[in-house]
C-alpha cells in the first residue's frame, strides 16, 4: 500500500493505492485522500487493508472447517503417526533456516529410528529437543505466557547453549539495519505480548502472523529466536483448530524478507503463504488416504519425503 500524489494544472491531489490478490489475479483499487495527505492516514489504512482481507478471512475459516472434519475422520494411532512425522518436517526446516547441517532424511532417522548422524552433536541434540518441544506443545493447555516461552526455550536448547537457555537476554542486539529494543523493556514487552495473544480478537492466521512478527522484533533471546517464534505461531493456529504452517527452507528468504517490512506486509505475505500451503497440501488429499496401510507397506509405498508429504496435508 503507497501514498500516490497526482498533479492535475498547479494543484496536488493524493490517493491511497493497495494491490491485492483476488481469485489469481492482482487486483489495483485506490482511495482519494484529498488535496493533502490527511492527519489519520494510518487508521485509514488499516480500515482499507482489513477491508481487502475480508475474502481471505471466509476462506481461511474454510479451510479451518475442511481440515477439522478431515481430522476427526481420522483415528487416533494414526493421527499420532502423522503429528510425529510432521514433527519431523517442522524441525528439519526451522533448523534448517537457522543453520543446521541436519538434512530431512537426517533427521527422520533422528526422531524416528534414533540413529545419529555424522554431524555436530549440537544440531543432532537441538533435532531431538526441538521436535519433543514441539510435540508437547501440541498437547498443552496451557494459557500463552512468558514463563511457558521461557520453558519451550530452556528445553530446545538447555543441553546446546546452557548459558543462554531458558533467560531473555540482558544485553543489546543489532540485527543490520535492525536494532532490537533495550533489553532492560524485554519484560514488559514480553508481558504485553503474551496478554495481546490471549485477548487479541482476530482470525488466528492474522493472530498467528502478528504474533511472530511482534515476537521477532522484541526478539527477547539471545539465540534461538527464530525457532521458538515459528512455535509461538503453530501454537496460535493449532489451539485454535487450524492446520498449521510450516515455513520451509527452500523460501526463506522470501520469509526473511518479509520479517524485514513492515507489520502490516509481513500480515499479508503470512495469509497469503498460509492459504498457497493449504492449497498445495489439499490437493493432497488422495494420498493421504493411504494412511492406514501398514508400517512395512507405507515405507514401500511413500519414501521419506513422500510420507512427509503426507503428513504436510494435515498441517
């Protein structure tokens, strides 16, 4: 969204202009502001972009619906297959993203057969502990809080990087060209945060990718920031019945980039990723049938990154 300015004879006249995707196509619309730019034009923007949204929203709560009566036909031992074989994909690419040597296959044999690779015992660790993090995070109840971030950190990376574990940091970080707020209102704005989280009223994609974005601009830890972000969201989406997202490595620098905009940009390119990855996964849905089959025929049938593919359905 961009503020335009028009000159017609010796006279200025400013709109507001905002591209959005409507059924495949980019659609252009714009809104006269006047012959100066108004006082209020931010709040004018929000009431446009939400506006633009609204189609999204009905096709976001559709895709809640779809993927709930797809889970609830499901039984219980093999939705547990599925939840470990996507804690195999989720890990493997938040690790991924922020430098593990650890491949897919790698880490299947991990988690799965538990064989360790020839790699750094660091990420092999961070593997195992991300991924019994994440599962436990499935199955909570509890509220969203800093005491349960603080948990989800300490048992990531307790074992990997002890003298950071499980704290907000206490010193100041630049991330080029960003500066992250002073340490010493990392509290405060983690309370905050974590209260906007439980209260916020807004469809849990939209909550999902405000909170991650708020969270990596505090990015109250010293390392691991990333990872534990990407939990915070899948929280969001899955406590709030929806199939959850995976950010894969392959396009994280679009994801980068999109961390570098604005809030309201990063929003956009969350809602439209996560409606692109339900769209992908859906079409799916044949596959996933297959489910049931054995162990010993499903290894047949599905190579690991097919049978990850799978599981991907039901994010």
């Amino acid at each position: 969204m961009r503020t335009i300015r028009r000159r017609k004879g010796e006279r200025d006249y400013f709109y507001l202009q905002h591209s959005f995707r409507k059924d495949g196509k980019v659609v252009t619309r714009e809104l006269y502001l006047g012959k100066k730019i108004p006082d209020n034009v931010e709040e004018i923007k929000a009431k446009l972009l939400h506006k633009a949204r609204e189609a999204s929203f009905e096709r976001l709560e559709r895709i809640r619906n779809n993927f709930q009566k797809e889970w609830k036909r499901i039984p219980l031992s093999a939705r547990e297959k599925n939840l470990r074989e996507i804690a195999v994909a989720f890990t493997y690419n938040t690790n991924a993203i922020e430098g593990s040597a650890i491949t897919l296959e790698e880490a299947r044999l991990i988690l799965e057969d538990q064989v360790a690779p020839n790699k750094p015992i660091k990420d092999v660790r961070e593997t195992q502990s991300h991924a019994a993090v994440f599962l436990r995070m499935l199955e909570t109840e509890e509220k969203m809080s800093e005491q349960l971030l603080l948990k989800w950190h300490e048992d990531v990376f307790g074992e990997t990087k002890p003298d950071l574990a499980g704290r907000f940091r206490d010193y100041s970080v630049r991330l080029e060209p960003y500066l992250a707020p002073d340490w010493r209102n990392i509290k405060k704005l983690m309370k905050q945060l974590t209260a906007l989280i439980n209260s916020i009223n807004l469809n849990p994609v939209e909550s999902a990718a405000r909170a991650h974005y708020m969270f990596e601009k505090v990015h109250p830890f010293g390392d691991g920031n990333g990872r534990i972000g990407r939990l915070l969201m899948n929280y969001i989406l899955w406590k709030n019945g929806y199939p959850m997202l995976i950010i894969e490595y392959k396009r994280r620098k679009s994801y980068y980039k999109a961390l570098q905009r604005t809030e309201e940009d990063f929003v956009n390119y969350f809602i439209r990723r996560y409606m692109s990855a339900h769209k992908q996964r859906s079409q799916q849905q044949k596959s996933a049938s297959l489910i049931d089959v054995k162990d010993k025929e499903r290894k047949k049938l599905f190579p690991t990154t097919a049978r990850l593919k799978t599981a991907e359905h039901f994010l």
